[in-house]
C-alpha cells in the first residue's frame, strides 16, 4: 500500500470535507504566485539549494522566477514564529510575494531577514504552494519531499498542500498548524502499521 494509498483508507476517512481533492490535469492556478512557502524547512539547507530544486520542478516558471519564502515554525504550543503566521493565509501570502526571494539566478540569494528555520526535532516541514498548477507542485514537491527526507536523517517527510479558495480567510498560523500536525499523525500511524505488519 502506497503512502497516499494509506493516508486515504487510514486517515482521511475522519476528515470528510477537510480537504479538497488534486487532479494532476488539473491546470489551474489560484491565489498569488508562483510562490512557495517553505515552513519548518531544514536550517542545513539554503535557499540557493531550494531555488534549484524548485527550477527543476517547474521549468516553465525558471524565467519568471518562482518566490520562496521561509516561514519560521511556532513553538509546541502553537505559539510565537514567523510574523506571517499571525496574517490570514491571503493576507500572508500577498507579503510574502513581496518579501520572498525569487528562484530566478541571482549574484547572491540571501534568506529573508529576521526568518530561520526549523531543525530535525522540530514540526512536520509544510511546502505550501500558491499560484501554481497541481502537475507544478507535484513535481516540484517530489523532488523537495526526498531532500528533506535526506537531509533530516529520515525524520521528516514534508507535507504538501496547495492554497485554495476556502483557506484565504483563515489563519496562515491554524492552516499550518493543521497540515503540519496532521501529516506527521498520518506518518505516525503509518509507521505503526508498517511495524505491526512487519514484526
């Protein structure tokens, strides 16, 4: 059974109407974009490095550049991070397309002021798509998630969602908190049912 397999069957059978189904033909975009938000991203990876994976993702996008913006993780109890986080998602994603870098090559790419990043020990990492078609994400994702699997020594494996109609209004803070969470129960449970099956 695959990942998404397990996460339908296993998880999102309590969600019902949570979540808004991707079609990979689909190529609509929605919202402000190209932009990736890239919360709790790994500290070890620099932006340099996003900026070309996200190129390889999304060729057609290398010559307007696509924006990337770091969000910086709350706490445990959901609280302090990054000054977007307090913003509405439509709210915050608008700053961040004026404050992100853009993937387009640059002399020198440097990391939002004032924004760090989560390390192995902290919450689910989220790539948070705007602006984009499914097929986009998807394969920019793919390339990303293995990265981040990689380099937090199979700790994480991020999640990855795209913005929606619905989501504009709420809390950048609540949206985050819920994928994050709920993606690393869904790697959890699947975890668990690995070792039952296993052992």
């Amino acid at each position: 059974m695959g990942l998404l397999d397990f996460i339908n069957e296993k998880f999102l059978d309590d969600r019902e109407g949570d979540f808004v189904p991707l079609d990979s033909g689909d190529d609509d975009t929605f919202g402000p974009g190209p932009l990736v938000l890239l919360y709790a991203a790994p500290e070890t990876m620099d932006d340099a490095e996003f900026a070309d994976m996200i190129a390889d993702g999304m060729p057609g996008r290398a010559r307007e550049g696509v924006i990337i913006r770091r969000v910086e993780p709350m706490n445990d109890g959901g609280e302090g991070g990054d000054a977007l986080l307090d913003l509405s998602v439509g709210e915050a994603l608008n700053e961040a397309m004026q404050t992100g870098i853009s993937s387009t090559p640059a002399p020198a790419i440097q990391a939002v002021p004032g924004v760090s990043s989560a390390n192995n020990e902290g919450p689910c990492p989220v790539l948070y798509f705007s602006g984009v078609s499914n097929a986009e994400m998807m394969n920019t994702y793919r390339i990303i998630a293995n990265e981040i699997y990689e380099e937090t020594g199979g700790v994480h494996w991020p999640a990855c969602a795209k913005v929606v109609k619905p989501a504009m209004g709420k809390s950048l803070r609540r949206v985050l908190e819920e994928i994050s969470g709920d993606h690393a129960d869904a790697m959890r449970m699947q975890r668990e049912e690995a070792e039952k099956g296993g052992g």
